[in-house]
C-alpha cells in the first residue's frame, strides 16, 4: 500500500473477512461483532464447505501492524465460536 503512495498514517476502515458452514453460524457472528462497535455484512460466498462471508469493517484506525494482529486474533476467536 505505501508503496503505491497510500499514506499508511492516514485513519481508515478497516476489512476483516470470516467464512462459515452455516447461515445460522454467520448471522450469529455479525450480530455478535453488531453488539461489539463492528459493521458486519453477511454475503453468500463462493467456497465449496463455506458459503456464507461476513466482511467485518471497523470504525477508522490507522492500520498499523500492532493493530490489525490484534483485529484478527479478535475476530478470529469470536468467529471460532460460531463455526
């Protein structure tokens, strides 16, 4: 990104995405993030097992390295609960 002249300083949204097995399992992530500040779309997804994606947006950060680790391993904990 910054090699192509994005000001990584510069606060943005940020986009996280998590698949699941299941509409059921989907829908109970995005309302968890929902509960959690996050703005979550659920969308079918194209991947034989996992048909269901939820793109996670944050509200706007600067992405640092510091703050997208700690994103994912955020995300990534809730999402293992639903599937």
């Amino acid at each position: 990104m910054a090699a192509n002249g994005d000001d990584l300083r510069q606060p943005r949204p940020m986009d996280f995405s998590h698949v699941f097995p299941t509409r059921e399992g989907a829908i109970a992530f995005a309302r968890r993030v929902d509960a959690e500040g996050f703005s979550p779309v659920v969308r079918p997804y194209d991947k034989p097992g996992f048909p269901y994606d939820v793109t996670v947006t944050t509200g706007a950060m600067v992405p640092t390295c510091a703050f997208v680790t700690a994103t994912e391993e955020r995300l990534d904990a809730m999402a293992g609960e639903y599937g």
